[in-house]
C-alpha cells in the first residue's frame, strides 16, 4: 500500500469555507435578528481630554422603547488585558474623542440612537497631550494620574507613576558604550508615523444575554473567546464556568478583534435590563475612532559598524503611542523590544521601548504585533547606513543576517531549528525584483522605476503558557468531527487544521468536517487565535488528538482482527496489518466500537483528545530584557519596484515581492493568499492610511470617504510570492506560523524604493506625495 496517497500536507486544497462565502451564505454576527432583541447605543465623547462635570440623561429617557441608561458611576472600575488602567464607561474624566460615556438599550435600534443623541455632558476641558513627544516631556499634562496604582494583569508591565508612560521595556546586551565609541562609522535617524485604522470588512458586533441560572450567554466578533471569559471573572466576578462564549466565522480582523472592549459594555447593558439579550453594534465611524486602533510610533536607531559595513552596537529609542490606554499596546511595547535589531547580529545593544499615554484613541494589537514599525524603522536605517558606506543595500544585509550560533536581542541562542534562512530569502527576492538590472532606470518619459528591498523576522510572543485542544470524534461512515477554539477570521486556519488532520490520519480532506463556529462550552482551550501561533499551537494539537484517535483504532481492531496493535496500520478509512495490508477492517465497523456476531460489543466510539502547551519560554527580565519570549522566528525578505513621476511626486507600485521562510509550508496556495492580502495591508499602512488629528485631539477623518486606504487601481500590478521551506523540528510537519509575515517589510520596502527615487531620505508615513514634495523642498531650502 502506497505511503503518500492520501498526502494533504504540502498540497493546494480548496478553503473549506470557500462556497459558503463565495454564496453568501454564511451567517455574520450582526446578521442575527430575533423577536425581542434590545438593542444598545454607545453617548461617546465630543472631547478628547476633559472632566465629566455631569451626565444629563433626562431628555433620552422621553424617547419611547429606551429600557436602561448606564452611565460610568454605576460600573466605576478598571479593565485591561495586560494593565487595568481603563474604566468600560468614562468617569470623571474622558481621555480620547470617542470614548464611551453612557450606554442606551432601547427595543429598536434607532430609538437607542435617537436617545443616545439626546444624553448631554458637561465637560471641564482639559490640556490635550497630541504627541508621544509631548506625553514625554517633562511637565506634560497627565492623562493617568495614578498609572503606579493600576493592578498588574500580567508581570512584565512597567508604568511610571507622575509621567505618561504606561510601560518602559529595556533591551541591555553586551556592553553597548564602549562599543559605540570604537564604531568607526555612525548613523542616527527618526522615523514616525500616526495611529491607523485595522479597517476590516466587518465591524465589531457583540450580544450578551444573562440566563435565569446565571450563565453571561456572548456572541462576539472575537479572536479571544477564553480572554473575554478571563475579564467577565477578573472584573466582574462572574464564576468562569457561568461564561459561555460563542464565535462565528469572522470578516476580517488583523489584530483589531484580539481585545476585549465591547463585551464588558454588552454584559453591563444585558444586566441593567435584566438579564435580556442586548446586541450592541458599532457603525463604520465607531469602528473607527471608538474601537481600539493601531498604534503610532516615533522611532530613533543609532547603528554603528566597522569601515566594512559588520554591525557593532545598535541604540533603539521607541515611543509608542498607545493612546488614551495601554490595552495590547503594552505588550507591543515588549515585542518591539525584544525583536528591535531585525534579523541581524550585534553583539551590542541599548533599547529603551516606552508604551506612551496620549490623548488619542487606545490602540491594540495589528497585524505584525510592533513588526512592521520597528521594520520600517531598521530597513530605512540599513538602506542609509549602506548609503553611506557605498555598499550595496543587499549586501550589507547579508553581511550582517543573524545565523545558527548568534544571539537575539533578549540573547536566546539561535540554532538552525529556531531559525529560517534569511540569506536564502534575499536572493530569491533578488532574483525576482530583478536587482541586478539595475536599482534606479530613468525612462524616456522622465519617470524613476526604483525598486527597494527589506528583511525582516518575527518570533511568535505568545504567554509562556499558551496552549491549545483539539478534540475528534469518529461518525459511523469512518469520517471525522473536529473541534477546537481557533478562530476563522479568514486567514484559512481551520482548512490548515483539517488537512494536518487528514495526513496524519491518512484519510481524504472530505472525511474531516470541522467545526467552524467557536463555543467555549464544547470546545477545549486555547489561548487565543493572535501572534501566527495557531497552526503551531492548535497544529500540535491536532497531531496528538490524532495519534490518540490511531491508538484507539488500533486497539478496537486488534480485538476484532484478534492480533497485536502494534502489527497493525491506519489508512485509507482502514486499519490493515502492515506485512499484508489487504488484511484489515473499514474505520466505519469499529468507529462506534466493534459488534461481535453475537451481538456483543466492546471499546466504543472512538474519541482523540490531544494539547499542546508553549515549553521552554521565561519571562524577559526587567533591566536586561534577557529572557526566550518565543518559540522561533520566521525570517524573509521583501522587495518594492516603483515608478515615480518627480513632476507631482505620484507613483505607480509596479511589483510587491514576498520570500518567506515558513518552514514546511502546509497548504501553498492558501499561503500565497496570505501573502499578498499582507502585502497589500502593508503597502495601504505605508502609503495611505493615517488618522489626521487637530490641536484638540479630534480625529478629521473618521469615515471611510476620508480615511484614505489604498483602493482598487492602488495595488501592485503585479504580486510575487516565493517560500524557502527550512523546517522547524518542534513543528507541526516543520511548520513555524506565518499569517502576519506579508505585512512585516512592506513599509520599509516601499520607503526604501521612494526614498532612491526622489533622492531624499523618506522617514515617515504615510508616503503620500505631499509628504515626498514637502522632503524635496526642505532638501533644496
């Protein structure tokens, strides 16, 4: 019998969700109606920093249907994911323009609206903090006056009391003084960019309903279902067990989704009105500016390298602007840090990463997790360090890739296993981008074709604890159910989850349904669908619930086949004897147990558990930052070619080129997608998007006619994806994750290809041709 015949790794299987969505079928959250339904609406702030002098409900209380006002002094508490440092509801103060003030439940959704419309605030103005660099000074208003006070949720989280800073992470590896002053070249430079929106299809939605018997019931657009149950216990006190969450198939979510902010606002609304299912819905605008956001960045990078261009030291400064509270931002902080040299070995490196409260909209987690910032930041850097010492970008680069035998930044000991090959990857992408016929061609029609380049990696930093479940119960016709708690946002997890099933139990994708939607009741934990972890996470744990599957159908066919288990083989919807595999019983006649001619029957149905917990991660220290915060890193290389018109400063991006190292590549074609859907949010990210705010804190663009992303006739004319396949030992089938790796290098890749066309150094985002002409004309001054 054949080993590879039902070989489903390394294949291009159709998505399993693929005619559900492509027919509009599938059911979203917010598609959900039913009689009886409340619906709320959120009174947010017309103030980015100001005191709450008084909440005026009277008016809202006149219109007809509105069942409950929750304002913030009924539920005067703090939450957060990683600092508790912000109140669900405003009160006594708001800290950013869109901040939730009061919730209205009304029983149709336009009389909440119209009531919320009605609840009037007083407001005391207060000094606006419009900057990190204004968070940061010295006598800058504060926006949290009592941060030290704050509960911790997680250790590693360092507020300072009396300042704007929520957290401060220190990278502290060799001894990077005396490293600087024997650098024989030197170069310093700052790059910043604005907060940003995640701008996913769907909008966040959330309903909540308490049962008779205590259950909190939640129907959420999450990435985090056991983190909103973890905030229902921590805040609210509600028994763990008593919290049942239900996820759908998601439209989208890039990092927006993995927090938790609507569901503690639902849960209050459902409790004010007794218990009654409350489906509290954010428009575009919400979505927006009241959700949490990506975080914006200013960022200073020292290198310093021998006359060869071999790095010695690197000093890296960030100031993150987390907004209004730290929610993942904190924990961006930390990621920056520990990842801030790029795929590159120096032996010596200072890194002071300071999560900064501004009196803008809170910011969370992104796809890329502070990746595709401190990317930009770096790239940008080599390319001009590269400038300077007349070396070939490219170049440079490979002479200084971090390699087996090095050490990152928290000073983890790379190894072949934990690492790809970055080297490999930057000549594929060379040989795509076409560097060798040439980096800079003037055309006949006075444009610039550029073409710019860009490394990157990203270790998965997960909890030292995270871990998944998977669950599989055998059908009498032999196929199999699978369950297991990650999330289906579109990224193809669960057709991944499926085909590592069907190859380790040598069986046909068909045979294998899996559960889509998400219930916390049935399905077994896991930590959380964020960090391109879950194909290593719920992978593994796949694979174990599969080896307990095969074990068991061992034993039950051993006993009818009357021979030894270890005689036997599974495959092929069978379990044969390995010397003489036409010997054997169908899957389907012991699936449920086996049934003796006489009517006896023995074992059962055949059910496979198996988990998967992170091993061997520690906590970074606090002064050093030393510490393994991730099990691997997946490295690559990008590449941008522009063309450039230097009459306006438009351009026209020509080719995006992505090689990854992602290990064993499980389904190539769903991998491809995954690329070129990141390379586009990066190129949108670094070309486009950008919330604009005035000297009051107020976002100016807060709908999607004003907030610019990149639209159709933007993209690339042309993708090219490539995989350099270095397996890693401890993977599911060698596979490291590799869902945010298409997004990491864009921005720098883009800057760096601009930056040689206009012929000045572009440091900041968005690349909107103002932003070129505006650099050309302070060059010229």
């Amino acid at each position: 019998m054949q080993e590879n015949i039902w070989m489903s790794v390394g294949k291009p299987e159709h998505r399993i969700d693929a005619l559900e969505k492509a027919s509009g079928n599938i059911k979203y959250l917010a598609d959900y109606s039913a009689p009886g339904l409340a619906h709320a609406k959120l009174v947010t702030s017309t103030h980015a920093h100001a005191k709450i002098n008084a909440v005026d409900v009277t008016e809202a209380w006149k219109v007809s249907g509105v069942r409950a006002i929750v304002t913030g002094d009924m539920f005067p508490f703090h939450i957060g994911p990683i600092l508790a440092d912000r109140p669900p509801l405003a009160y006594e103060k708001v800290r950013y323009y869109g901040e939730p003030i009061a919730i209205v439940v009304a029983d149709h959704e336009y009389q909440a609206k119209k009531a919320a419309g009605l609840v009037k605030v007083d407001y005391e103005p207060l000094p606006i903090v419009n900057s990190v660099k204004e968070a940061f000074q010295s006598g800058a208003p504060l926006i949290h006056e009592n941060s030290g006070q704050y509960m911790k949720i997680i250790s590693n989280v360092y507020p300072v009391q009396g300042t704007n800073i929520g957290s401060h992470i220190k990278i502290r590896k060799g001894d990077f003084i005396t490293a600087w002053e024997n650098c024989e070249v030197k170069i310093k430079e700052t790059y910043s960019f604005n907060l940003s929106d995640h701008a996913a299809l769907e909008p966040r939605c959330t309903r909540v309903e308490i049962s008779p018997n205590g259950k909190v019931i939640v129907h959420s657009t999450t990435q985090s279902p056991y983190t909103i149950k973890k905030v229902l216990n921590q805040f609210f006190n509600i028994e763990v067990g008593n919290v049942v969450v239900h996820v759908p198939m998601l439209g989208g979510a890039f990092g927006g989704k993995g927090t938790v902010q609507l569901e503690p606002l639902a849960y209050l609304a459902s409790k004010a009105v007794g218990g009654k299912m409350v489906k509290l819905e954010y428009d575009r605008e919400e979505d927006l500016i009241t959700a949490p956001c990506h975080i914006g960045l200013e960022a200073t990078i020292s290198l310093g390298a021998d006359k060869d261009g071999r790095l010695i030291a690197g000093q890296y400064n960030f100031l993150i602007d987390s907004g209004a509270y730290t929610d993942q931002a904190a924990g961006i902080t930390r990621a920056m840090a520990l990842d801030c040299t790029g795929p590159y070995n120096i032996p010596n490196v200072w890194c002071d990463s300071y999560c900064m409260y501004t009196n803008h909209p809170f910011a969370t987690s992104f796809r890329g997790y502070a990746h595709p910032e401190l990317t930009f930041a770096v790239e940008r850097t080599m390319d001009q360090l590269a400038k300077n010492l007349n070396i070939d970008p490219i170049e440079l680069r490979k002479r200084n890739i971090i390699k087996p035998g090095d050490t990152s930044p928290t000073q983890t000991v790379i190894t072949a296993s934990n690492i790809g090959d970055a080297e490999k990857c930057m000549e594929r992408a060379k040989e795509l981008i076409q560097w060798d016929q040439g980096q800079r061609l003037e055309t006949n029609n006075g444009k610039v074709v550029t073409k710019g380049i860009s490394t990157f990696w990203k270790t998965s930093t997960t909890a030292t604890n995270a871990q998944s479940g998977a669950i599989l119960t055998f059908e009498s016709d032999g196929s199999v159910n699978l369950n297991c708690a990650a999330i289906e946002l579109g990224q193809g997890t669960k057709t991944i989850l499926a085909q590592m099933a069907a190859e380790r139990l040598k069986m046909e994708l068909n045979k294998v349904h899996v559960t889509m939607e998400v219930n916390t009741q049935n399905d077994p934990h896991q930590w959380r669908t964020v960090a391109s972890s879950t194909t290593f996470l719920a992978g593994r744990a796949v694979i174990a619930a599969c080896d307990d599957a095969i074990s068991q159908l061992k034993k039950t066919a051993s006993i009818a086949m009357e021979c030894s288990a270890e005689d036997l083989e599974v495959g092929g919807g069978r379990v044969y004897l390995k010397p003489n595999p036409e010997y054997g019983i169908k899957i389907e006649d012991i699936a449920l147990g086996y049934k003796y001619p006489n009517g006896h029957a023995v074992e059962g149905q055949v059910v496979g558990h198996g988990r998967y917990v992170q091993r061997h991660l520690t906590p970074m220290d606090k002064e050093t930052g030393f510490g393994k915060p991730g099990p691997w890193w997946s490295v690559g290389a990008q590449a941008v070619e522009v063309e450039w018109d230097s009459k306006d400063c438009t351009y026209k991006i020509l080719k995006a080129v992505t090689v990854l190292d992602g290990g064993r590549i499980i389904n190539p074609a769903t991998a491809t997608q995954q690329m070129r859907g990141g390379m586009y949010l990066g190129l949108s990210f670094a070309s486009h998007e950008a919330f604009i705010f005035d000297e009051k804190g107020i976002v100016q663009n807060p709908q999607l006619r004003t907030y610019q992303i990149m639209r159709f006739g933007d993209q690339p004319v042309e993708y090219l994806v490539d995989f350099v396949e270095t397996p890693a030992i401890d993977g599911p089938f060698g596979a490291r994750g590799i869902g945010e790796y298409g997004v990491i290098g864009m921005a720098g890749a883009l800057a760096n290809a601009l930056s040689s066309a206009a012929e000045v150094d572009l440091n900041h985002l968005p690349l909107i041709p103002e932003l070129i002409w505006r650099t050309r004309e302070e060059k010229l001054k």
